[in-house]
C-alpha cells in the first residue's frame, strides 16, 4: 500500500466479521434525486441526440449483464425479469419520444429521458390493474439506469476506470439495503463501510450471510474519502483505517486472520438441531455442504426485492423447487414474504410512512396484496405437490390473524392440486409471544425472530447503528419470553426453533437450550460454531 496521507482511524459499528484492506468504491447511492435540466442550442441537437442512443446501448449492455448474473446466481425465472427492460430499451417508441423533446423543446437528454419515462410510468400507475400497475416501476429503473450512463453513475468519481462496481474493492454508501447485492459483484467485493444501519438490519444479515466484513456507523465517510482510496476494515471490532501503513497491515493480519470464505463442517449434534437461514436459492449448495439439517428460514422477500418488479407465479415456483430439489428431502420452512420496514418492493407503493417497523409490513401487508400472496401461496402449493411443505407467516400479531391468513393461502389454492402444507407463525411480535399458547393450539410450528422480538420488546430499532448497545439480549424478560414460547410448542408437541440473530451467536447457545430449545435456525457459515458451543454446553451439563 502507498501511503500518501497520514494514517486515519475511525471507529464504527462492527457488522460483520473479518478483515478486508482494499481501495474504495464509493456508491453514489443518492444520485437520482436531481436530474440536470437545461436547454440546449439548436446545433448541439445532434450531439444530445447521440448522448441519448450511447446511454441506451451502454444500458442496454450492462441490463444483459446483470441478466446473465442474476440467472447464474439465483436462476432462469429471475434472469428473465431482466429481459423486459431490454425490451424497453429497444421500444422505438421511447427513442422517438426522447427523440422528440430534445428536437422540438431543446431539452438536455437527461430531462428528456426523465420526462419521458415518468410519463410512462404515471401513466401506467393510473390504470386500474394491479399487474399493470406493478410494471410501472420498470420504467423507474430504466430511467436510472440512462441517468447513470450519461453521468451519474452509481459508482462515482471513478477517474482510473478501474472501479467496477465493487470488484475487489471495500463498497462505500451510505446505506447497506437488499437492493444493492444485485447492483454490485457481491462475489468480489471485499467489504462494506456505511454510514448508517444497525446490526440487526437486513443489510448486515446479508454481509454476514457473504461472509463479506461489514462497518457502519461513520456517518461523514463518503465526504472524507473518494473512489479509489486505500482503507483497512474490521468488521470485528469495527476499526476502520484511511490510508493504512504497511505495518498496520501486518500487524492487524497476525492478530486478526483473514475470515475464512467458508469454514469447517462440524457433524449435527445430539440435543439441538441446527438448521439454515437462507436468502437466495444458491445458499442451498453451502447448507447442504455444512450439513445442515434444513432450512428454519428461508426469507423469500429477498430474492423478490432484489429482481426487480417483474415476477411471476411460475417464477415462484422455479426458485422454490430448485430448493426443495437441492435440499435433498431435509424440511424447508418457506417464509411468506416479509415485505416493508426496511425491505421496501417499489412495484407495491407503499406511501411514505412515519414509522415503517410499526406500518405496512409482514402478514399485515400481504393481507392487503391478495394478488401477491395469491401467487406465492400457488407456488407453493405446486412445490407441494412434490413433497411436504412448511409455510411460515411473519409478524402474525395474534390467533386471529394467523387463521385469517392462513385461510386466505388455502383459497387461493382451493382449486388445485396439492400435497402435505403445514402452516407455522413467527413468534417476534411481543403479543404473538404472549398468546403462544392459543396460537400453538391452531399452528403446526413456531419460529421466534429475536431480531423483531427484542426490537419490540424494548423499542430499539433494529436499523439504527446509534442503538447498538441497547440492542441487547440480555434482559431477563426477554429469556422468559422465549421459555414461554418454547413451553408452549412442547405442550403439544410441536417444533418451535429460534432464527433471529441471537441464535447463530455461539454465547448464547447455552441459555438457549436452558430455555428449552431444542432447534435453532442461523446463518450458514454460524452452523459450525453454533454446534460446536453446543457440543461444549452439553459435555459440561
Ligand atoms: C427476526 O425478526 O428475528 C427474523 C428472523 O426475521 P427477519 O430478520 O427477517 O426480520
Ligand atoms: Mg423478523
């Protein structure tokens, strides 16, 4: 490393472990809030004409290339969502309408894209269906994909060229969001650095999930430092080093080891059953690798955020089946999509809401987009067909609600065929937790998210790095809360297993199993370290 400045420390919010040293690659993550607007003189008409076609043909490129990853990564059905923005692109009716603004209004390109395609998609958004209705974002992203191409660009400042969204570099933005795992090569990047989020948030359960060192918390990172600067991370303890010596270098690496891309597998133990949480399909391979002994949750939003808004009954099922077929026979409990709070799915529009956690999110939601859980409810049934099928509802507040929802997944399947479905609630609304023993009279399992169940237990945002400390397990209440839970599954013979957080974290398992927990569900790389404590709790007990 060159060392052209003096050394700088800084400390943030340790998210993810591991070490990375690298140069940046700074995100320009909120580059679309003003598009340049000016007029333009009668002989630049041309040239603006041709600043146009290049962004569409350069657009056009990079839309195939994310298409070809998506479809290696995840699978062919969200590869596809891809092609129908190539299609846009090529619509000779927006070259014309573009066209047109800069002939007839001199308009700059970029205000002629932008207006043409917000035309577009207001025009969609006020007819009266709802599949219609949900295409309508795709003009959104074309429109930012064109802004980027004619300057903006997601990854700023990149004088050297070098910088390809965040090919082994240390990613810099301001916030770490689902989203930007299909923006970015999230295969070579080599950590994280941003300016807000919490550990909990599902950003930083994602760079866990990579095995991606993560840090948060610097809130003027993105003014101290530009594309391309030389910085050491550790995601464990959340240093962060600007222009690093070679000897900090070294002397981090000896006491710190490179986190390691995947580690050892350890056999399953007798006592506590260790399953995954997955989010994309292609975690399946590592968790059949790690011998997992299912997947306690798998959080289908994810997939669905980050492919964009055109998805499909059948490309449900596809990503389904593909984990059903790969997980070789061991129980998949699917998670009904969680969307809202933090994982917002444009194509719903949501309004802007004070408090998101506390809004349209979970079950609430989807009980509000009949035609959204009408698709995936129909996949799964397909999926069924094949083999049982566990169905998990999130954010289910009470009995009512559960057997609501539950009844609205059987009719939108009650005119096909399907097999064995069980249907399971997730335990992290503190209400939910203090019904479970009414609930666990009409569910066949329970899973308790100890990532929403401490947030609203002890109103601590999960999403805020200042709030770290707070969020904390250690309250006795909250171990009550989960003998409650656990007691409850037991009296009737039903599987309760923990998959917040909390129980991939190798301290905790000890109390966990004295909480009477006999299955938790964590994150893959955790299965390891996760049976290993428990091996350790049961030798000494
Ligand atoms: C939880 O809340 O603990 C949980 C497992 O769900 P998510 O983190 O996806 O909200
Ligand atoms: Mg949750």
């Amino acid at each position: 490393m060159s060392n052209k400045r003096f050394e700088k420390i800084i400390t943030g919010v340790a998210l993810s472990p591991g070490i990375a040293v690298a140069r940046i690659c700074l995100l320009n993550d909120g580059r679309h809030s003003d598009v340049p607007e000016y007029t333009i003189e009668s002989k630049n008409i041309v040239t603006e004409i041709e600043r146009f076609y290049k962004a569409r043909a350069t657009a056009m490129q990079n839309v195939i290339r994310v298409a070809a990853r998506v479809r290696s990564k995840i699978g062919e059905a969200e590869g596809g969502i891809f092609d129908a923005h190539v299609m846009i692109l090529e619509d000779p009716q927006l070259q014309e309408d573009v066209e047109h603004l800069i002939k007839e209004k001199h308009l700059n390109a970029e205000s002629a894209i932008a207006e043409t395609l917000d035309n577009y998609e207001v025009r969609l958004l006020e007819i009266d269906d709802e599949y219609i209705r949900e295409r309508a974002t795709d003009f959104g992203e074309i429109k930012r994909r064109l802004l980027d191409e004619l300057g903006e660009k997601l990854v700023a400042n990149c004088g050297d060229g070098e910088c390809q969204r965040g090919h082994n570099r240390i990613v810099v933005a301001e916030e770490l969001t689902p989203q930007l795992t299909v923006d970015l090569d999230t295969d070579s990047v080599m950590g994280f650095v941003t300016e807000r989020g919490g550990v909990n948030a599902h950003g930083a359960i994602l760079a866990r999930a990579l095995g991606v060192p993560a840090v948060s918390g610097l809130s003027k990172i993105r003014d101290m430092v530009s594309c391309g600067t030389e910085i050491l991370i550790n995601g464990t303890s959340g240093e962060v080093v600007l222009w690093p010596r070679e000897r900090t270098v070294v002397k981090i690496r000896e006491t710190e080891p490179d986190q390691l891309r995947m580690p050892t597998t350890v056999e399953p133990v007798d006592g506590l059953r260790v399953m995954s949480n997955i989010s994309m399909p292609s975690e399946i391979k590592c968790a059949v690798a790690m011998k997992s002994e299912g997947i306690g949750l798998y959080r289908t939003e994810i997939e669905l955020i980050t492919g964009g808004s055109d998805y499909c009954e059948d490309c449900f099922y596809d990503s389904y089946y593909k984990v059903f077929c790969e997980n070789q026979g061991a129980p998949i409990a699917y998670r009904m999509f969680d969307i809202g709070s933090d994982k917002k799915l444009p194509g719903l529009n949501i309004p802007n809401e004070r408090n998101p956690a506390l809004g349209l999110r979970g079950a609430r939601l989807l009980m509000k987009n009949k035609d959204l859980l009408k698709m995936q409810a129909r996949a799964l049934a397909r999926v069924s067909v094949h083999g049982n099928v566990s169905v998990t509802y999130p954010m289910i507040v009470d009995k009512n609600q559960f057997l609501k929802i539950k009844q609205m997944f059987n009719d939108a399947i009650s005119d096909m065929e399907y097999g064995q479905i069980k249907h399971g609630v997730m335990f992290e609304v503190p209400s939910a937790c203090l019904l479970a023993e009414e609930i666990m009279e009409v569910a066949d399992f329970g899973s308790i998210g100890t990532n929403d169940l401490v947030q609203y237990m002890f109103a601590v945002d999960r999403d805020n790095e200042l709030l770290v400390d707070e969020f904390s397990p250690d309250h006795q209440v909250l171990w009550k809360m989960l003998e409650l839970v656990s007691a409850a599954g037991k009296n009737r013979d039903k599987t309760i297993t923990v998959c917040g957080e909390l129980a991939g974290d190798p301290r905790y398992i000890g109390k966990l199993i004295e909480s009477g927990v006999s299955a938790v569900s964590v994150s893959v790389r955790m299965i390891p370290a996760v049976r290993t404590a428990a091996n350790e709790y049961f030798k000494k007990n």
